[in-house]
C-alpha cells in the first residue's frame, strides 16, 4: 500500500514537473523570450541614440531666433 501512494505521488509530481504550469518546457520558453527581450531593449537602445543624434543635428540646423 505504501509503495503505490509512493508511485502515484511521485509519478504526479513528475507529471508536474513536466507539463505543470512551473515545468520544464515553460521555463525553457520563458529563458528564451528573456534572450530575445534582452536582445530587443539592446537593438531599441542603438535605435534609441541613432534617433537622437539625428535629432540634435537637425536642431543645430534650424536657425535660431
């Protein structure tokens, strides 16, 4: 009796550990959408300072009043 309310647990847990909503393949896809949100707030930041320099240098072109 004991060892098959040990199966069932551990088998459950395994389960879990599998296909659960804390499981391996949700962690792996949650790994893999922090590498491309790093990647995307990196590439935004380049972006970010191009706009800017273009900015500023088309202010420098205005004339000034």
């Amino acid at each position: 009796m004991i060892s098959l309310l040990a199966t069932i647990y551990l088998s459950y847990h395994t389960v879990n550990v599998l296909f659960g909503d804390n499981s391996l393949q949700v962690y792996s896809d949650l790994k893999h959408k922090k590498e491309w949100l790093e990647s995307e707030i990196l590439r935004l930041q380049r972006e970010n300072a191009y706009l800017q320099k273009e900015y500023f240098e088309l202010k420098n072109l205005e004339p000034e009043e």
